[in-house]
C-alpha cells in the first residue's frame, strides 16, 4: 500500500473523514455537517466499545438460558426458531 | 424482527466501468452485512456453535466461563461470515497467537517512542496532529488484527468490524428472545 505518512495533508485527512462518515451508519443518521476527525474517530471507538458490551450481555444471556433449559426442548426449539424465521 | 433488505450486490464495490486500480481486495462491501440472508446465515452457525458449547461444557462450568465460550463462539461464527476478506475476521481465526506474534514483531523493532523522537529530527515531518494519532492507536486497538494499519485501511476495517457487530447483536438478540419465550413457555405449569 501507498506509504506515504510524511505527506498526509489536511486534505488526505479530509478524505479519509467523509469516507468514515459515509461508512458509519449513526453518523450518516445525526446529519453532522463536518466532524472533525478527531471527534469522528472517538465517536466510532465508543461505538465499538458500546457494541462488545451489547455482545458480551448478549453472551451471558444466552449461555444463562442454555443452563437453565434441559437438553431435549432446548434443541427443539433452536430448530424450531431456524426453520421459523 | 424486518431487516430493510439492503442485498449486496457484488458489482456496487466498483465504481467506474472496467477500471481495475484497486486489487481484487477492495473495499469489502459493508451493506452484506445487514441482509437478511447473511443473518440467518449467522443464526444458524451461532446456535450450531451454541449447540456445541452446550454439549462440551463440564458441570462444573461457571456462568463467566459458559458466557466466555458462547462470545468466543459468537466471534469465530462472525470471523468465518466475513470470509477472510477483512483483516479483523483473519486475525479472529487466526486467534491469540497473532496479537502475540505481531507484539513480539513491534518490540523487536523500534518502539514508538523513539521513532517519535527520530523523525522529528529526520526528514519526514509528522503533519497529521498527535491527537488524531492517539485516537487512530486507539481505534487500531479496538479492531482485532489491525494495530499497525495505514488510517484509511483502518477506517475500512473498522466499518466492515462494525456493521459485523451490528449484525452479530440483531442474530443474538433475535435468538435470545425466541429461547427465552420458549423456555417461559415450557415452564408454564399445565
């Protein structure tokens, strides 16, 4: 890939700012105008972030409802939700 | 639980006619991951992989360690849908070992710290701000596999890396529900 840190200009950053922010689905929603990069890139760390937590709550739901239900409606139901949705 | 059915088309990767700068390994097309069929893809494979660590957990397992399992199941049945295309599903599978290697790579070279403190005597000035550095460092953590990366390439990355976990909270979500209802149901007396 092109190796060129010592020339990114204010434009390259520019670029790589409304690339992000057309990527970024909340981002394209909230309609900011120009967002610095900076506040752009804070604003998707704390996004990811805020994603692995729903994950990891997510993990401990399920792993807590797979405990709790016995083997045999357990499987029948996850078949059952496949062929349902 | 409608997703809006964006379908990836393969074609809305390029644009520009018969143009071909960018290798094969351009953009990955981020909008796969919010249809319906990758969805249900990843459903299947997660309760497979739901199934699995069911079966292979001692008795004695605890709720963190059961909790750990199903993420790290979550995680690989995400890696495989993306793929291979992306550096962060490559550096899933791959698992631990890659963090370690790449790690044992940087301290073999320069640390960060002198590089900062040669290059400002040397000929390449720094014209991005330390701040927004900091910040890609920080995004570069966050993504799995992608430290060392060019900032655009990161950026790419991170939005691939994002609508997966987008996707991979719906596909969780979607299967608590439907477990929880059922279970709630099965254990109404009679």
């Amino acid at each position: 890939m092109s190796n060129r840190r010592s020339r990114v200009s204010e434009e390259e950053i520019n670029r790589l700012v409304s690339k992000l922010q057309s990527l970024l689905p909340e981002t394209r929603q909230r309609g900011a105008g120009r967002a610095s990069a900076a506040k752009l890139l804070k604003e998707t760390c704390n996004y990811i972030r805020s994603l692995n937590r729903d994950v990891d709550d997510l993990s401990d739901r399920l792993s807590a409802i797979m405990a709790t239900m016995d083997s045999s409606s357990a499987e029948a139901e996850m078949v059952r939700s496949l062929l349902r949705s | 639980m409608a997703i809006s059915n964006a379908e990836g088309d393969p074609a809305t990767g390029n644009e520009g006619g018969g143009e071909r700068k960018r290798k094969r390994r351009a953009d990955p097309p981020v909008a796969k991951w919010r249809t319906e069929g990758e969805q249900k893809t990843y459903s299947s494979k997660l309760i497979e992989a739901i199934r699995r660590v069911r079966r292979s957990s001692a008795a004695a397992a605890t709720d963190h360690s059961r909790s750990r399992a199903v993420r790290a199941a979550a995680d690989r049945a995400l890696a495989v849908a993306g793929r291979g295309r992306t550096r962060w599903s490559r550096a899933i599978l791959s698992g631990r070992k890659l963090k370690l290697w790449v790690r044992a790579r940087a301290c073999r070279r320069k640390p960060l710290g002198s590089i900062t403190a040669a290059s400002s005597s040397h000929t390449t000035p720094k014209s991005k701000p330390p701040t927004l550095e900091r910040k890609a460092r920080v995004l570069g953590r966050l993504v799995p596999g992608c430290r060392k990366l060019p900032l655009l390439t990161l950026l790419e990355e991170a939005s691939d890396y994002i609508a997966a976990l987008e996707m991979q909270v719906r596909a969780m979500s979607a299967i608590a529900e439907i477990l929880s209802a059922a279970g709630a149901a099965t254990a109404e007396p009679m």
